[in-house]
C-alpha cells in the first residue's frame, strides 16, 4: 500500500526529474515548494531583508544548475538544499565588507529602537535581535543553535578552534539575553 510519504517521495522525484531536464514548470514549483525554507535560512544569516532575497534566488539557481548532483541515497532533498542555502550564506557574509553589513546593522538597530516592545517575543523580534549580534558571533550562533552543527564541524568551516566555537555560542547567549531584557521582554 502507498504512503502518504512515499507519494511526496514520488512527487519530489517527479520534480527533480523535471528540473533536471530544464522543464520551467518543474523549476516554478520547485522554487514555490522550497522558497519559504531557504528564505528562512537567509533571513537567519543575513542582516538584511533585501540581502537574504539576493541570496535565496542565488540558492536556487546553485540549486538548479547543480541538481544533477543530487543524490537521494546521500541523504534528503531538504538536508542537500539546506547545505547550498547555509554555505551560500556563508560565502556572502565572507564577501561583505565590514563597513556595509554595520550600515544595515545600524538601519535595522534604529528600526528596531522605535519599535513598541510586546509582551511575547515574536521570531521577527528574534531576528532582530540576533542581527545585533557581532557578525561571527550571529553565524556561530546560527550553525549551533539553529542548524545544530557540532562545535567540531563549525571549527573546520570556519577555520577556528573549538574552543572558540563555545565560546562564540556562550557570549551569543549572554548577549541575547541582555538585549531582550534591554527591551521589556521577560528572560527565564
């Protein structure tokens, strides 16, 4: 009997088929199924909207010129779209110049400064808030907490130690904590 997991198996597989063979139709749903998780991955890493939707349309045409390398049997669609998403985000943070990602910083700091606080925090709020972190600190922080790479792994991407991995996911920490209890919001 058909699951419903093997028919989304099926339908994914109808999909990559299709956009291997360059079908617009295969690629427009592609994009359409796939453009909320990978946007998501970019506003996490990047400090500004406009920039994480640069980097989501890079993400899929690395994702459309690259998905004859796709290999179920390596591992899902979703893990192999995640790696492209976060490592083209990564490269995008190493070819920013410093002066311009405090630029957006500062924009998004008095936007966010003007802000009423709320009583919940809200994930756009945790996005700001994360965006004040120190940029190697916020992409630390994003590969640890959010796409649970080992301190090992972020050592190795980043050419860091370990040791500096922790310590970069502790001071984050800190560092939130204090920002969102800056802001009215209760920290447990």
């Amino acid at each position: 009997m058909c699951t419903p997991t093997f028919f989304l198996f099926l339908q994914d597989n109808s999909l990559i088929q299709g956009c291997k063979a360059n079908d617009r139709k295969a690629q427009f749903e592609f994009y359409q199924k796939y453009f909320a998780f990978v946007s998501g991955i970019c506003l996490r890493y990047l400090s500004s909207a406009a920039t994480a939707r640069e980097v989501t349309n890079d993400v899929f045409l690395k994702l459309f010129t690259k998905i004859a390398l796709f290999d179920a049997a390596r591992g899902s669609m979703m893990a192999w779209i995640k790696t492209i998403a976060v490592n083209t985000c990564l490269d995008k943070l190493k070819l920013t110049s410093f002066e311009q990602f405090h630029t957006e910083l500062e924009e998004k700091h008095e936007a966010f400064a003007d802000a009423v606080p709320e009583e919940r925090l809200t994930t756009e709020d945790l996005l700001l808030f994360l965006q004040k972190l120190p940029e190697k600190q916020s992409v630390i922080f994003n590969l640890f907490v959010v796409e649970g790479y080992s301190h090992d792994e972020i050592a190795a991407m980043l050419h860091i130690s370990s040791g500096n991995s922790r310590w970069y996911v502790s001071d984050a920490k800190q560092r939130l904590k204090k920002l969102i209890t800056a802001s009215g919001y209760l920290v447990k």
